[in-house]
C-alpha cells in the first residue's frame, strides 16, 4: 500500500486521466487540440515560475474548468487567437496561476545555520522584559496579531480568524510593531 506523497501522485495521475478521458470521450476534441492545451498550459506554468511539481495538477484544474465552461467540440478554438474560447482558456489558466502563486508557501528550517553566533540566546530576563513590552506598549488586539503573526500565521489568516480584513490587521501589526521599537528605544537612554 503506497503512503502519503506517492499515493497524491497516484491520485493525481487518475484524476488527470478521468479528466483527459472525459474530454477525448466528448470525441469532438482532438488529441492534437488536448496536446496543445496542455502545451500552452505548460509554457504558462513555466512563465510564471511555478513550481514544475504543480504543472501537472494546473494543467488539470485547467482542464476541469474548460470542460465546466466550453463544449469539447469548441476546444480548438481555444487555441485560436481570437474568439471567447481563447479568452475562456486565458481565465482559466490565469484563475489557477493566482492559486497557486497565492497559496501558503511552507519552508523548513535548514539543518544548520539556525542560529546567529553572534547573538547570545534569550535569558528568563529578556523573555519577562518582552512580556512587560507586550503589556504596557499594545493593545490587546495588537497583541493577539502579533502573537499569531509571529506563531507563522500570514495576514489574510489572521484576518478570517479574527473576522476582520487584512488591510486593517496589516496595519494594526505595523503599529504594533512600530509601538514596541518606540517601547525598547526609550528604555535603552
């Protein structure tokens, strides 16, 4: 039994399947027209640098979308430069490029190299005098953005956790910040 990013790669390899066999079955798209699309979508992903392990999955979604939007028999148009079979197929493959560009991105940390030798670790002090910080210079939801923001969470998730927009969490952690450099400023005369 295959585990976890094999068994996605075999998911994935189906579905493409069940996707390009629903389309050839419609028998009025060409296998020369399903090439180019995936041609075209593979030139996009490669444009907007995604990375190559998705294109395969983009290419899908593609897919997907035209077969939602356009009957198969129009899918060569869609490689025709003008027409709204080619603007069809421009949304599609620009709706999924924003995706995933969009997507959260997770990186993990390099096995060395974590740590600045030049800066000494935090002491029981440095750690109550950050807390002291939190408390005396920000509000309470400037706390709770920053605690959240600094926990790895992104804006935009911040905002849906806390019901607001991003604009106003952005701001309220720019503040936040801006309050704490002030706070640590003056006690260091």
């Amino acid at each position: 039994m295959s585990t976890g990013p094999q068994r996605k790669s075999i998911r994935t390899a189906t579905m493409l399947a069940v996707v390009l066999g629903t389309a050839l079955s419609a028998a009025s798209a060409p296998a020369e027209t399903l090439n180019g699309i995936t041609r075209y979508c593979t030139a996009s992903w490669r444009n907007a640098r995604l990375p190559a392990d998705v294109w395969p999955d983009c290419t899908q979604e593609v897919f997907a979308r035209l077969l939602e939007r356009l009957p198969a028999d129009v899918w060569n148009d869609a490689l025709k430069p003008d027409g709204d079979e080619h603007r069809e197929l421009l949304r599609a493959v620009d709706c999924v490029k924003k995706r995933v560009q969009r997507a959260k991105k997770t990186q993990a940390y390099p096995e060395t190299g974590i740590v600045d030798n030049n800066v000494t670790t935090s002491t029981l002090a440095d750690t109550e005098e950050i807390a002291l910080a939190f408390d005396e210079a920000l509000t309470p939801r400037q706390q709770q953005i920053l605690q959240l923001w600094a926990e790895g969470h992104e804006v935009p998730d911040i905002a849906e956790q806390l019901g607001t927009t991003a604009p106003r969490v952005s701001d309220d952690k720019y503040k936040g910040i801006k309050r704490l450099r002030e706070y640590f400023a003056g006690r260091e005369v």
